[in-house]
C-alpha cells in the first residue's frame, strides 16, 4: 500500500506556449444564452485550477499517469464527479465521489476547481469549488461600460494589475474570452489574480487582459473629498437638565460644515427625553435623560403645577405689629397727660381666617403737679403761672374755659364785644413739607396774634392750621413724626 500523499494546486489557465488559446478561455468561462453545448474533454497540462460543466471530462497526467475527472451531475449545493486514474502499480481504479460546492448551482455555469488533495491508493480527494456569480447590486452612481480591446500603455498589465490605486474608480470587471464566453466579475484589487507571474514575483491581475480582450467594467463616481475636521461645540438654551422648561440643544462645527438641532421631548407614556451636552471621545456631542414626570409632561417639559398658597395673615403674635403710640396725640384725663397706645394679637393663628387684632390703651405719659395741678390743652383753656408739658399741654393753676377760645395768657372778647375772628394760613394748611405761620385777627383791630410751624426737640412737627371752636375762628395742631427729620 502507498501512503505517499501530495497536493496539486491546479489553475485554470494552459501556459502561453500552450497550444490552443481558445483552450484557456474555456476553461475559465462562463456559458451564456440557450445554446445546447455538447460536453468536452480537456486536456490539462501544467495548470492550477479548471473549470468543467456537467458533463464534461478533465484529462491530465500526474507521474506520467493519466487521471480523469467527470462531472456527472449538481444536485443543490452538492457536485458528483467520477474520478479514473491509474496507479503506480499499474492497477487503474474508478471513484465516484461528491464534492460540497457551497453555493446554489447556476444553471450553465462553469465551475472552478481551486485545489484537489489525493491519495493514489484510496483515491480519496476533496475539490474546493466556486460558480461564476452575476454582477453584485450597483451603486448609485456606478455604470457598466464595454469596451473593446485597446492597445495602449494605460490599459497594459504593467500599469493596470500591479496597482488597482491608479484606477480606484473601477469597482468590478470582467473578461470575454476568445471563446466568446465571459469570465465571471471580479472586484477589483480583492480576488482577480491570475496565474501569470509579474516580473516582481507578484501575481497579474485579471485587469491585464483589458489590453487584448473584450471587457467590462463598472466605474463608479469618486466620492466628494471628506471636508477637513472642525471642532464640535454643544449648547443647551435650558442650561442641561431643567426638567420644567423645554430646551433646545444645539451641535455645531466650527467650519461650518454641519449643525443639528434636537428638543427636549415627551413621549405617548409622558416619560420626557431631556437633552443635555455632553462630551464623547473628546468630541461635544448631547445625551438623553428620561425622567417620568409625576404630573405629566408636555412640549418638552414636565407638568409642575403648584397648590395656591393660602393667605394666612399670622401664625402667632410676633406676626403682629409691635406695640405703639403710633404717633397719637396728647391729652388731658384729670391732671395726667395721656397718649392713646396700639397693640396687636394673632386671633385665629395659622388659618386663613387669622388676623391681627387691634386694641387701644390710654397710657399715662405725665402728671401736672406742684401747684400747676390742672392738665389743659392749649387754645381750649385759659391758663396761668403755667409750666409747658409738651408742645400742646400745659399744666395750669386754672382750669378756666374761655368762651369765645383764647390767644395765648388770655381769654378773648365775644364776637359781640370784640369783632369778627378770622384766620390765614401761609403754607395754605397741613403742608408738612413746607414752615407755615398762622395769623389770627379781629376785625375791630383789638386783637391779633401769629403762630409757627415749629420742630419740637425730639424732631416731632407742630403743624399749625385753621380751624372753628365755638363757631370762632381760631387754629389747632397737627402733630406729625417727620420720617427723616425736622
């Protein structure tokens, strides 16, 4: 028994002093229309690969030895051939085997046999097998055109299968062999190497045979040249993740080349899609941040409907204001000198119903004393050995009612008596901002007397004005706590 194993690679094409170039075409052929070709023997000789139909039979000599190979039939995916060689020992066998080929079968395609591994005493072998395919799916902007065969020095091998580079825009082609029969399409620059060899060592393309055969080839436009890089930027118009206003982000390119806008949005579910910028490989760019909003969301934003706040005017007593005389005159009760004081409790604390609540206290602020032991208000009384209190009391030994009113140590004469009484102004009333003098005059002449706007010490204003007691003109005081002074 002979263990001596070896592998021939066989490829499709005879030398070029082989015979019969129409030999090559075929065998690397593809059979087209719906002719009734007859099946042919072939002779290989020093060859990689072949090409057989159903049918047809290779011949070729290993070690002197004839072998044959005939390919009987395609069922699906699977081949069956015959194989016929004789041995060293000068016994002839015959097998019969099935090779996997690992497409459809293509009706009047030739099939290619790339490699065969043998073994003389069993004859077991394996073929790795391919059809010759249809042109794959175009391109936009790609086209087929034909071309004759053209003799020049751009189309020659030299130029054309050493580097596919020089023609970029060629994506497949193929060959129409002297034969008539077309090669199966290549893609340029990935599976189109022949058998030949360059004068480098490399392998020749296909594309060599543009110089002396028919082809065609599909040419595809150059794509637009990628612009030159430009820096990212990102902006958020709601500042990043304010779930309660509805932003934009914007991605812009510092060249110009490119700008996009995305919102923040809501889906069908209300979960809101919250854009905010980021940074990815260095690169701005925007994520998203889903939030399921408790009230809903809508255009962008999340529902944040707020509960009124109810008006509650205190909660306690400090809510109130402070205890004050609030500026309130001065007035007699016996011989004390009282000032009416304000002050305030939270009634209904906390409720909407609260309030603050008012109430007022007459508090004595001094007592006439020491033989002056009468309180009068000044122009209601007349008055003498009097000690002046404040600004509009005064105690007195006398606590005489004068009653046509007094001037200032005297009570005056009736209107019968003493004339008319008449009284002017010259700031026109309670002017505060403006230092008035009142005048009070009688009209037989007998009396008259004038009286100023003045500033106590404590920067209290005395603001004198016309007025009728008894039906007599006279005037009275308006006391006011000027907020910057007096």
């Amino acid at each position: 028994m002979k263990s001596k194993i070896f592998l021939l690679i066989i490829m499709l094409i005879l030398g070029s002093s082989f015979a019969s170039a129409g030999l090559w075409d075929w065998l690397t052929g593809l059979v087209t229309g719906n002719e009734t070709i007859l099946p042919q023997t072939i002779y290989v000789d020093k060859a990689e690969s072949f090409s057989l139909r159903v049918g047809d039979t290779a011949i070729f000599l290993i070690s002197g030895h004839e072998r044959k190979i005939t390919l009987t039939q395609i069922n699906g995916d699977t081949a069956y051939v015959i194989y016929n060689y004789k041995a060293n020992t000068g016994e002839q066998y015959t097998e019969t085997t099935s090779i996997n080929i690992g497409e459809i079968y293509i009706p009047d395609a030739s099939y290619k046999i790339n490699s065969l591994l043998m073994n003389d005493t069993s004859a077991n072998f394996m073929f790795e097998t391919f059809p010759s395919l249809p042109l794959p799916e175009l391109d936009e902007g790609c086209t087929t055109i034909a071309r004759s065969a053209i003799f020049d020095a751009e189309r020659h091998w030299e130029n054309l299968g050493l580097d596919t580079s020089q023609h970029s825009e060629i994506k497949h082609y193929r060959i129409r062999w002297f034969n008539g029969y077309w090669s199966r399409w290549y893609e340029a620059g990935f599976d189109d190497k022949d058998w030949k060899v360059n004068g480098d060592g490399s392998r020749r393309r296909v594309w060599s045979y543009f110089r002396d055969h028919y082809h065609q080839y599909v040419e595809c436009a150059e794509a637009e040249p990628e612009p030159e890089p430009g820096v990212y930027s990102c902006s958020d118009s709601d500042g990043g993740t304010d779930l309660d206003v509805a932003g934009t982000v914007t991605i812009s390119v510092s060249n110009g080349t490119a700008s996009e806008t995305v919102d923040d949005i809501c889906s069908s579910n209300g979960m809101l899609t919250e854009r905010y910028c980021t940074s990815a490989g260095g690169v701005a760019t925007f994520a998203n941040y889903y939030y399921d909003c408790p009230q809903g969301c809508s255009n962008g934003a999340c529902i944040n409907e707020t509960e009124p706040e109810e008006n509650i005017s205190c909660s306690s007593n400090s809510d109130c204001p402070e205890t004050s005389h609030q500026n309130s005159p001065y007035f007699c009760s016996g011989n004390d000198i009282l000032k009416n004081y304000f002050s305030y409790e939270c009634a209904n604390p906390g409720t909407p119903e609260s309030y603050c609540d008012e109430s007022i206290e007459p508090r004595v602020i001094n007592s006439c004393v020491d033989g002056a032991s009468y309180c009068v208000e000044l122009h209601s009384s007349c008055y003498s050995l009097n000690n002046l209190i404040t600004n509009d009391i005064l105690c007195s030994d006398t606590a005489y009612e004068c009653p046509a009113g007094c001037l200032t140590v005297a009570c005056t004469a009736n209107e019968t008596e003493s004339g008319v009484y008449s009284c002017s102004d010259s700031d026109g009333g309670t002017d505060l901002d403006v230092a008035g003098t009142i005048t009070i005059s009688v009209s037989n002449g007998t009396a008259s007397e004038t009286v100023d706007d003045i500033c106590s010490s404590n920067g209290m204003l005395t603001e004198r004005y016309c007025t009728s007691a008894g039906g007599v003109a006279t005037f009275a005081n308006y006391y006011y706590d000027c907020p910057q002074g007096c």
